[in-house]
C-alpha cells in the first residue's frame, strides 16, 4: 500500500547557506511540519589533483551537524547519511555516536561507508586497501563496543582489551545501522549485516528498485527479516527545468514520491545540499534559505496532494 513513505530533511551542511542560524531554522521547522528525520553527510577533503563538485567544497561535521540539531529539537531522527567508519577506530565514532544516541532520546541513524576517496584515507591515516574487510570488522566491532560490559575484540584490523565502554547507546541492542555504497558487494553487505541501505547522491533513481531487492536477497539468505528493514533514497531535488525524478517543479517532484516508494524505498529524504543555487560556498546563505523554506514547505509530509498543493 503505497503512502506509508517517510520523508527526511537534508540539514544545511554544505556550502554558504550552513550556517548555525539555518541549521536552526531548518531542523526545527522541519521538525514542526513533522519530517522523520534530518540528515548529514561527511566530505573531509577535496585534493588538489581530483576536483570535486562545488558541494563538497565545505561540509559541516557531520555528528556536530547532528549534535548541535538535536539541541534544539525534540522528536525528529538524526541521521549520518554517511560517515565513512574507517577514518576513526570503532571504539571512538561508537562511543560518539552512542553519546548523541543518549542526548538526543534514542533518535540516531547510524548511516556508515567504507570510503572511496583515496586521499581522504592518506589524510586519515588509514590503508586504502582491503577497506571492505575492514569495514565488515569494523561493524563486528562496532556491535561489541555497544554491547555489554566488559568488551573485548580481536581481529585482524582492530583490538580492544577488555574494558568498560560507556555510555551505551538508548536504542537497543544497537541504534539503526545503515550501509552506503551501491556496488553489488556493499549491497549484499547491507543485507548481511546492517539494518538497512542508503542509496548515494549520483545513483539513478529508475533503479532503485533492484538495488533494494538485492540487499533483500541478502538479507533472506543469511536468514533474517529483509521486511523489517529500512531502504532511504537520498532525494537530490532541484527546482528547475525537468531532467528526471525528482526535479523540475514542486508539484513534479512530489509526483515522483510514489514512483520511489513502487521500488521499495522506506524514506525519501530530500538534500537540497547538492544543489549548486544552494550548496556552493558562494551562495548567499539567506537568499539559499528562503529558497530551502519553499521546498521544506511544499513537500512536507502532511501537504495535500498533488492537485490541492499550497490550498
């Protein structure tokens, strides 16, 4: 039954219009017009010798973004969509993302990647190499820092002596853990391990679909629920000319809401971050706002539909 699809919020992380005012009107109008959940991403760096889009050029923190909008709201879900985990050690970003897990009430979505940026790896210290056995160790290793008292981990990439690791996160027995990544191993990674599956800014939305039954099948294979799990679409709206879903007009757009919840999307949650009017260094972060505040306004959850949109 098609209208059960949540809808998220980017939060002002990127470019001129981040500022903390935005991010304050933002997190707490979204949260008014009730959205599930605001979101962040993690950009490190852009090196000299491999430009980048506009939109990466200054990105927010992406747990201080979080951090900071939990402050000042109460209900909304925070998520990482996503951190790259191998740039810190599990026992570090487990305990920093069980610390906003508490101060927020249990509203964190751990949205996690392996990276693929060869010098923000450098600049983190961190091998390039055999990142995807890492990063499964690394979600091994993640559980038992948020399980119980004493931890102890030993594996091949990383070790923890038995210790006391706390606070523990309030959802239990872990907050929500979603994968990135679209290539076959990291979907079938998704299935396997986490409890869900965020699709990256540059995917194609027509095909979504597969993409969400492969992480299904993996799911069923290694004998759990693939119903319970969640499937969040990174929408990249952009007001405008029509070039595909999600972009052209207001009312087009959220027209393209239920061709994402067809494939089997659980959330949408609209970025306008990697617009360049809006996410570039340049922009002029009022002038981005008034414009953010019209789509946050327009696809809100509980506009009516297309036909009556703005009565």
């Amino acid at each position: 039954m098609l209208g059960r699809m949540d809808i998220g919020f980017g939060l002002p992380v990127a470019g001129g219009w981040a500022t903390p005012e935005n991010v304050v009107t933002v997190a707490r109008h979204a949260e008014e017009l009730r959205y599930r959940t605001l979101w962040s991403f993690q950009r490190l760096l852009v090196p000299e010798a491999q430009p980048l889009p506009p939109q990466y050029t200054s990105v927010l923190d992406p747990l201080v973004s979080l951090a900071f909008a939990a402050s000042i709201t109460e209900r909304i879900g925070l998520g990482t969509a996503i951190v790259n985990a191998p740039f810190t050690a599990p026992a570090v970003l487990g305990q920093q993302l069980a610390t906003l897990d508490v101060l927020s009430g249990g509203r964190l979505v751990a949205g996690l990647g392996l990276g693929w940026l060869p010098a923000e790896f450098g600049a983190a210290g961190v091998a390039f190499e055999r990142r995807g056995a890492r990063f499964e160790e690394y979600l091994r290793c993640l559980d038992a820092v948020w399980g119980a008292d004493p931890v102890a981990f030993a594996g091949e990439f990383y070790r923890i002596e038995p210790s006391t690791i706390l606070p523990k996160p309030v959802q239990r027995p872990r907050p929500p853990v979603l994968i990135g990544g679209d290539a076959p191993r990291a979907l079938d990674r998704a299935g396997r391990l986490a409890d869900g599956w965020i699709s990256r800014s540059t995917f194609d939305l027509t095909k979504l679909g597969p993409a969400v039954q492969t992480v299904r099948a993996a799911a069923e294979k290694a004998g759990r629920d693939p119903d319970v799990l969640r499937f969040v679409c990174r929408g990249v709206v952009i007001v405008g000319p029509r070039k595909g879903l999600l972009t052209g007009s207001l009312e087009q757009i959220r027209a393209d809401f239920p061709v994402l919840e067809e494939q089997g999307i659980t959330e949408v949650f609209v970025d306008l971050n990697f617009d360049p009017a809006i996410g570039s260094v340049d922009v002029n972060a009022a002038s981005a706002l008034r414009s953010a505040l019209t789509v946050l306004d327009a696809l809100a959850p509980d506009v009516a539909p297309e036909g009556t949109l703005g009565r």
